[in-house]
C-alpha cells in the first residue's frame, strides 16, 4: 500500500488523539462529484463529504473557478481592509439566515464560530453560565469542549464557562425515551425549568445543535427549541442555533435546522461553517445587531473572511440556489431514508435509521463497540465512504454525501451498505 510510510510519518509527528479512519488509513487525491479517489487509484462513492463540508460535489468547477480568478488578484487582505467579496457573502448570509437587523462575523471554523457566540452571549447577558445539550458536539477549543456533552470529544473537565447540561437532544434513548414526542417535549421543558429554577444568577444562552452530528444525528421533536424558547425568553435568556451541519439546506426539509423549531422564530444567534466554503475554510455567526455589537473592544480577524474563501462560499452559494440542492437533499435523501428502512427491517445489527434529506443516522446494536467499524471497513473495501458518530452508549453510520447526490447514486451506495451490514451480522 502506498499509504503505510504516510501513516506512519503521520503517527510519529502528529498527535495520538488526531483520528484516523480505518486500519489502514486512506490519503484522499482527488475527487470530481460525489467521487473521491485514493493513492492507489480506488475510487470510491463518498457518503461523508469530509464531514458534511463538500456541500455541493468535489471540484465543482464554479468553485474552482472563483479560488483561482480571486487568487491570481490578491489572496489575502486581512479585515483592516475592505473586502467585497466578505460583504457580498455576509449580505446573502444576513438575508438568508431569517434573523432581523443581522450582522454576520466571519470566522475560520465551526469552532471560533461557536467561540465568538459564547463570546458574545456571556458579554451581552454578563454571565458565563451557559445551558448545552446533553451528547452535543461544538468545537475543540477550551470554550468548546467546555459546551461538549458528548464525552469522548471533550478531554477537560476545565472550562472558561459553567455549563448546565439539559435533556432534549436524543430521543430514542435516556429517562425519556418512553413517552410520546409530545409527552418528551413536555418532560424537556418541565427538566429546564427546574434546572433554572435551582440556577443562581442569570444565565447567558442555550446552545443546540437542531440536529446532532458528531452525536450520531439524533434529534428531538419538531418543536422542542420552539417550547424552550418560551422558558428561555421569560428569564432573557439567548438561544444560539449551532447550525455547522445542519445548515444551507442539507436536511431537505429547511434551509436551516432551526426551522424545525420555527413557530417562535428565528434563534438570537446562528453559527455555520462546514458546507458553505465547500472545504476552503469558512465559519461565522450571524446574530442581531444589539447583540453582536455588544463587544467594546476592537477585534480582528486576520484569516476570517479572506478573499480567496470568500468568494468560494459565493460560488459555493450560488450553485446550491440556482440548483435546488436543499430540494434534491430532500428528494433523494427520503427515497434513501426508505430504503435504508426497508433493509433495517430485515437487518437485525440496525436499531434505527432516522434524520432528514441528506443527513441520515443508522443506529447500529453494537455493545461490544466493534460493529460500526466493521462496517466502515467492509464499505470502503467495496468503494464507500461513510462516516460513523454517537455518544457514550451507541454506535451510528452517518451518512452525509453531497447534495448534488443522484437517485442512481444513492442506490449503489445503499446496495453496498446492505452487503456491509450483511457481512458484519
Ligand atoms: C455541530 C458542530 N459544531 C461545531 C463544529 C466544529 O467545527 P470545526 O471542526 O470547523 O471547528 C463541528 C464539527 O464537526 C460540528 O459538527
């Protein structure tokens, strides 16, 4: 293999908790579409886009385009300067994110999104007591993990914030699982009042991924964060939609996975990142006006915004409008919902397949903590790529490809899936 000197130059100088995919790891050299190849030449079908950051198709040559005309002018400015490619995207993004009066921060990641949003809400509330979700996942910097529930991504119990963990995020399973979507809901709210009733001082935001990710795309019922939000704003409390996966259309029925929630309109403060720069490096907060301009100190961000990525998330965006991808998302992702379902049925390794357009969770029976990656393996090996997610105690494939993802393709990847479950059972 090709590969086994680069994994081992890859051991020896970078850090142990770095994960790898695979035994035998992959090293990625090209993709075009919802294809990928690896150093030997194996091409694969990609169901994880890097983790739901190719959001339109590998080398979408819009995309390329743009990075090349804008890199041959200038590719770096820094924020001292004025930037048109960074306010025509922060435009787009204001209007599109449904929050009044926003302003838009670019970022590099998801996590300095999810940074500045705690920023800005502890300075804005004058309180670093924030609520998170249980099994939530929002960054790796020491603000992040310190909002992490999800207990294998967060290394420290030590943290700039005190977090309140609130129950909510996972339906299928913990003290509540039992009771009907409306019942959970009620149980939800009753829990958070109770933890805010025992709470001394003023809490600053809720933060909540609308869909879990890294947790093993878990979500709860439509309408949880709307109720929330009637508890939130009786104490001022902000909420923030950590919106890093489910955002710009990928879970087919909403542009943004707040709007599951909608009745009580948009969060206060809206993090993205991942799909956007489809892999150039894009993050950000949109927040209102009031609460962004919070902050009485300068700031500046040297690489946020750049040029080059700036305007390949224009690009990005463009595409993913003037083609529909939200709506191909939810076509193709309910058609490989249902046939996922119908091999769950006949599956005994799968306890659930749920999520929504192209963001689907298979929940594996997996107490040995061995069958997921048994299952990555055995599709790679027939040519796909998945990715796999969860929390303390479940094992999930996620699969997350491209929106741009063809009925065709989505066919082929379930029958090599179903061979892989088959294989592992
Ligand atoms: C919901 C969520 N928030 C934040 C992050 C952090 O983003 P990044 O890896 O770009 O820092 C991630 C990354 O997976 C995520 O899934």
């Amino acid at each position: 293999m090709n590969n086994t000197s680069l994994h081992a130059r890859h051991r020896a100088v970078l850090p142990d908790w770095l994960a790898l995919y695979y035994a035998d790891p992959i090293e990625l050299t090209h993709g075009e579409g919802r294809h990928v190849w690896d150093a030997d030449g194996k091409k694969y079908l990609d169901f994880f886009g890097g983790i739901l950051t190719t959001m339109t198709a590998h080398a979408l040559p819009e995309v390329t385009k743009a990075v090349a005309e804008q890199a041959s002018r200038i590719i770096h400015s820094s924020t001292l300067y004025l930037n048109r490619p960074m306010v025509e995207l922060a435009e787009r993004v204001a209007q599109l994110s449904g929050i009044p009066d926003a302003r838009v921060f670019f970022t590099t990641s998801g996590t300095e999104a999810n940074d500045t949003a705690l920023l800005l809400a502890t300075a804005y509330r004058r309180s670093n007591q924030i609520l998170a979700m249980r099994n939530s996942y929002h960054g790796r910097s020491f603000a992040a993990v310190g909002i992490t529930g999800n207990q294998g991504w967060s290394p420290t119990s030590l943290s700039p914030l005190q977090t309140l963990y609130v129950h909510g995020g996972v339906r299928g399973r913990g003290p509540y699982a039992h009771l009907s979507d409306a019942e959970f809901t009620e149980a939800c709210v009753a829990d958070l009042r109770d933890m805010l009733g025992q709470t001394r001082g003023d809490v600053a935001a809720l933060i909540a991924e609308p869909i879990q990710g890294v947790g093993g795309f878990t979500s709860p019922p439509d309408g949880l964060y709307a109720r929330f939000r009637e508890v939130l704003r009786e104490h001022g409390i902000l909420w923030i939609s950590d919106e890093v996966q489910t955002g710009w259309g990928r879970t087919g029925d909403h542009f943004w996975g707040w709007q599951a929630h909608g009745r009580s309109g948009p969060p206060d403060i809206l993090t993205f990142a991942k799909g956007i720069g489809n892999g150039m490096s894009i993050g950000g907060v949109v927040a209102r006006a009031d609460v962004m301009n919070t902050l009485d100190a300068n700031s500046i961000s040297t690489f946020g915004g750049s040029p080059v990525t700036m305007a390949a998330g224009l690009a990005n965006l463009s595409y993913l409008l003037e083609h529909d991808l939200q709506g191909n998302a939810r076509r193709v992702g309910g058609l490989l919902i249902e046939r996922l379902r119908a091999i769950a049925a006949t599956t005994p390794v799968v306890r659930e397949v749920r999520g929504r357009g192209l963001m689907i969770g298979v929940e594996l029976d997996d107490p040995t903590r061995t069958v997921a990656g048994a299952v990555l393996e055995a599709c790679r090996e027939a040519g796909l790529l998945i990715g796999k997610g969860g929390g303390h105690d479940t094992s999930v494939l996620r699969i997350a490809p491209p929106l741009s993802l063809t009925v065709a393709e989505a066919e082929e990847g379930a029958a090599i899936l179903e061979g892989a479950l088959r294989d592992v059972s």
